[in-house]
C-alpha cells in the first residue's frame, strides 16, 4: 500500500521502501528523469543508512533493474556518488567505479557522459591524509554518472549555457582568423556566431552552504533533525534542465529532504521522492509549506575561482623532503625546509658536512596512529 506523505500541485513525498514502490506503483517505461543521490559506501555508518562496501554493488543491483524498467526509452539516469577510502590507509575504494561497470556491462546502461561535482566550500578532507601528515589533497569532488537506455536520450545544452568570457565577447565583437591551428583543431568562421553563452563543462562548480534555509528554519521550529547529506538545488536543477521538459516526470527514490522534488515543484515538472526515514519526511514537508515565500530560491554568486597550483611555487630548492615511507609514519616537521634538504644531500655525500649548520629546531616525531 502507498503511504502519500505529501501531495503537492506537480508532485508527491512517498512514505515507503522506493524498491517495493517502484515494483508495485511505477508502470514500465513511464519515468523521464531519475535523479538521486543513494547512501555512500562510507567508512562511518551514518544515520541514512549507508551500505557496506562489499556489498553495495549487489544491493544496488535491484535497484538499477527497476530504474531501467521503468525509465522510458529517451530518459536519463543521474547518480550523484561520492568515493571513499579504504580503512586504515590513504588509498581509495574502487566501489562508486564498480557500480558504474555494472550499471553498463550487466544492465546494459549506456554511459551518456561523466560529471564531477565540485564542491568550492568543501573542507580539507580526510583530514589525517590531508591536514595531519600532508601526503594526500583535498577531496572535493563527487563523481556524477549521468547513463541512458539508449545512446540517444533527450537533452539539450541550451538549456544550461553559461556566460561567455572576456576573450570570447572581445572575439565575438573583433572577429578573429579562421583558420588551422596548430594543434590541429579548425577553428571556423562558426566560431563568431552568439548562441547566447557558452556550452559549460563537465565540471559543476555548485557550493554546499546552506546555513539559514527555509528547510533548516522549519526544521528548527518544528524539532526535526535536518538529513545530513543534502545536496544543493543547483545540482538536481541542472540536470533537470538538461534532460527534461516541463510536465515530464522525475523519480528520487533516495530522496532525503526531498530537494529533487523541490526543484521539480519550481521547474513545474512532475515528481516522486520516496523516503524511508519518518524524520526526514518530515522536515522534507517544510520545503512546500504554504508559508515559504516564492523567491526563497538558492543564490550564488554565479562564479567561483580555483587557484592555479603553481601560485605558491617557488625555488625547488626550498621545496620539504619527501618523506621516503610515504606518510605512514606520522610526524610534524618543524625544522627548516632547505636546512633538512642541506643535511640530506650532506648525509648522501652530496655536501661538505662541515658547511652544514645544525639545526635549531627539533624534528619531532608521533608514535602512528
């Protein structure tokens, strides 16, 4: 029996298992967009009920049969997944790369194109690899797997244009040579024509900064715990742009505080978010209150800027030795970057060891974690 948590104009919060859902309620071939998120494969059990690695391949699989069942001919499938690490050292899980092999080798998805969400406030994490013993950078993407039933779903980027650079309306004002490069690429005079913006990448740079949303103010006021891994609405948004028209319908049987189905209720496309947890229910309800003011929609500040890594280069000379066990011997160096590179090369007889002052500070040293 279906549990209708919330009915709205365009769509529904399902209060149910979205696998019995899908098998009793959805008819074949009847769903234009499933956007979701499901549990990561994490090393901490989270209260939203993440699955093992070693076996969230073969529990997605049940899932995945439904979603091609379902799917119509020219739908889409978009899952948004983050990685992991394998427990106890700096390496990563190749689960979210498995499940993505199934996907297309088993259910016979076809791999329309990768995305990666890169998150600009995401903090430096894991913060023992990155903060502690310095041997790793920062993870700050998910990988985004956008799949179809056939090699030819519908979409258009049109619909997601960004604005075109400095360079680009100076060459659309100035014109510019026609002509081979030497790269081998041929730049056509099609080059100067305005499409109205420019075709973006497959790198969406969507901040995770709600602080002060309607959804956490409702929460609060009605003592529901918020989910804990909520995306922002730019990122289902994009997508839903992309591959759907209006009056399409879009499923999210992971769904969460049902932000897929808050973008779909703005966008006037059809939607379903199942969810299992009555908590997030809920406050999910919160996003469709009567009282929400209609431009209580995200903001951002339409740009993001990511450094050059070689900003901060300088002379190699005074670049931090390389620690020879990779990091797996924590430690804090506090002595002098090209005093101990002075003292390596003195050590491996590459330097007069009496032109070698001794340091003045320690080199201290952790027992590992």
């Amino acid at each position: 029996m279906t549990n209708i948590a919330l009915q709205t104009i365009y769509g529904q919060i399902i209060y149910q298992d979205s696998l019995e859902y899908m098998r009793e309620q959805v008819k074949d071939e009847s769903i234009d967009l499933i956007f979701t998120s499901p549990p990561f494969a994490l090393l901490r059990k989270k209260d939203y009920g993440n699955v093992e690695e070693d076996r969230y391949v073969e529990w997605f699989e049940t899932f995945a049969e439904q979603f091609f069942r379902i799917l119509k001919p020219t739908g889409s499938l978009v899952i948004d997944i983050g990685g992991s690490w394998i427990p106890g050292q700096p390496t990563r899980s190749l689960y979210h790369f498995e499940l993505l092999i199934m996907l297309c080798r088993k259910m016979q998805f076809h791999l329309a194109q990768e995305f990666y969400w890169w998150n600009p406030s995401k903090l430096p994490t894991p913060a023992e690899w990155v903060n502690v013993r310095r041997i790793r950078v920062k993870d700050a993407v998910n990988c985004i797997f956008w799949l179809s039933k056939t090699p030819w779903p519908k979409v258009s980027n049109r619909r997601v244009l960004t604005p075109y650079s400095d360079s680009m309306l100076d060459l659309l004002e100035n014109g510019y040579d026609a002509k081979l490069r030497p790269s081998g690429h041929d730049i056509s005079d099609k080059f100067q024509r305005d499409n109205g913006g420019a075709i973006p990448p497959n790198l969406l740079p969507f901040p995770n900064t709600e602080s002060n949303s309607y959804y956490l103010r409702y929460c609060r006021e009605h003592d529901i715990k918020p989910h804990p891994a909520r995306f922002p609405a730019r990122l289902p948004e994009f997508f839903i742009r992309m591959l759907t028209d209006i009056g399409d319908t879009v499923l999210d049987p992971f769904a969460g505080s049902c932000v897929t189905g808050e973008v779909c209720e703005r966008l006037k496309r059809r939607w379903i978010c199942c969810e299992i947890v009555p908590e997030y229910v809920e406050g999910a309800k919160g996003r469709f209150s009567l009282d929400r003011k209609e431009n209580d929609v995200p903001t951002d500040p339409g740009h993001y800027k990511i450094y050059s890594p070689v900003t901060l280069w300088g002379d190699v000379e005074n670049d931090e030795l390389l620690s020879e066990d990779g990091g797996k011997q924590r430690s804090v160096h506090t002595c002098d970057a090209k005093l101990r590179s002075n003292v390596h090369n003195a050590q491996n007889g590459h330097t007069d060891l009496d032109t070698v002052e001794p340091p003045t500070t320690q080199l201290i040293l952790l027992s590992p974690s």
